[in-house]
C-alpha cells in the first residue's frame, strides 16, 4: 500500500538489531538506539504480575484499558503535575510510541500539517507520514543548546497546521522546555487552533529543575494532548504500557481505534502498571 511504502523501519529498533547481532558475535557494543533504563523492573510491579497470573486475570479487557489503571494513571498524573484528570479522558496503550500513534491517526488528515522540532524522535516523522500528513520541521540551534520556543515555532504554523508535537526532555537533544516557555507555546497553539501533543515519556528523568506537564497550565484541557509512558521511569520497556491524556472526544477515538487493532493492551501488564502508579 502507499501508506506502507511511507514510512521507514525503525532506526532504533535498526540498531538495537544490529547490536544484538554483534554482541552474539562477542563483540563489546555500547548500544545508544532505544532508551533503555540500566536497573531492572521494581520487585513490587513483578509480583504484581504474578498475582494477575495467578488470579487468572489473562482475558480481555476494555480496549483502552482497564478502569482501575486508567484511574491510577489519573491519579498519578494529579499527584505528580497537578492535573484533574478522570478515567473517560485517558486511554491506555500498548505502549509510549502506541500512543503517539493512535493519537496522530485520530487526529491528523492526509494533507495536514504537523510541526516537529529538529532534532527529533525518528519516529515521529513516519507516524505522521502513515496518517498522511505532512511534517514541517522547526529547526533548531545547536548555539542555543537546541531550545524549542514559541518564537521558533510560530513561523512554521500555517492555516494547514492540525499539531505540534513537543517531548520535553527532548530525545535526542536533551533540552528541557521550562514551565514559562511552556506557557507560551501552549497559548500560541491555543489562539491559532492547534493541538498540542506532548510526549511524556522522559518527563520524569529530569536533574537540574522539577519535571513539568503542559497539561497542567490553565486551558491545556482544551488542545494539550499527553502521550505517556511507563517504559522509562518504571524500568517498564518489554512490558508496553503507555497512555494517552486529553479530551474524552480524542480518547474514545483513540479507544475506538485499538479496538480494531491490538483490542486492548496485555491484560497482566496493565495490572503491574496499577502497582506502579501507586
């Protein structure tokens, strides 16, 4: 299909490959494709894990995920940022990159703009490609240690403009967006009717300052739209629990949308992610 035919194979899954292939071969390989936390899964989220295996808790569960994880994420997401999220306005996913994903498909047509920074995750690029969209990229200066601002993105917004994807702390740059930096960027989307989306996976890995979500700023309810991720923070990578925060609207399609894919997230998963969101 020409949908297929757009985007590439991952460059990080690429290079996880390849290093897995030299590393048989005895070679000693410092991989830097996915980003992987060097300490294991917490002890009380495995055995949260067997618990659900033992309870036999293995069958389906709502497309986009169980009530119970999507008010725990909720109240994490409270807890940590500030937010009032409930569980109709979050959906879980199989995954951060999952996420993302179903969040574009659900929001973005072919011929629609979307604003990515540069540098950038590799995947956002083909995830917008696959919907059709197009990407405008929003350069930005190594002098500067590639800061994104408002100022730096409102000359990329066009009447085409359907999102700006933000992640903060950036992979690959690391740069971290600031609270007030934030404000303004999420005012500028605002008055020109834009999303927002916000990838949270490395929100919590921040060392110099207190992590920070735009949801959490007056109005973000309206076209902020959170991708986040246990992967890192929770050492969770293999076990593919993301989720999505944002308007009901946006969360049922993107609901309705795994129910024709993966039909719900793993179902043992989801009961270790409630463990690690206490």
């Amino acid at each position: 299909s020409q949908r297929i035919c757009r985007i590439r194979v991952s460059a990080t899954m690429q290079a996880a490959a390849e290093a897995a292939r030299l590393r048989a071969q005895g070679v000693d390989v410092v991989d830097f494709g996915p980003g992987e936390p060097d300490y294991p899964t917490p002890a009380g989220i495995k055995a949260a894990a067997v618990r659900a295996i033992e309870q036999d808790f293995t069958r389906y569960t709502a497309a986009g995920g169980t009530e119970e994880l999507r008010e725990a994420i909720c109240r994490r997401h409270a807890a940590d940022f500030g937010t009032g999220y409930t569980a109709p306005e979050c959906a879980v996913s199989s995954g951060g990159k999952h996420a993302l994903f179903n969040v574009l498909q659900a929001l973005v047509d072919p011929g629609e703009e979307v604003v990515v920074p540069v540098p950038y995750w590799t995947t956002f690029t083909d995830i917008v490609a696959y919907c059709g969209g197009v990407c405008t990229l929003a350069h930005t200066e190594e002098r500067d240690h590639f800061a994104i601002t408002a100022g730096v993105l409102e000359s990329h917004i066009s009447p085409k403009t359907r999102a700006v994807i933000l992640n903060s702390p950036c992979n690959p740059s690391g740069d971290v967006i600031s609270p007030e930096e934030w404000g303004r960027i999420h005012r500028l989307t605002s008055e020109r009717g834009v999303w927002l989306i916000t990838d949270e996976c490395y929100q919590h890995l921040v060392y110099d300052g207190v992590p920070f979500s735009a949801a959490s700023l007056p109005g973000a309810r309206e076209n902020v739209v959170v991708a986040g991720s246990l992967s890192k923070s929770y050492a969770m990578t293999g076990w593919r629990i993301g989720f999505v925060l944002g308007p009901p609207a946006v969360v049922s399609a993107v609901a309705k949308l795994e129910s024709q894919s993966t039909s719900n997230p793993n179902s043992i998963a989801q009961k270790a992610a409630v463990e690690a969101m206490l």
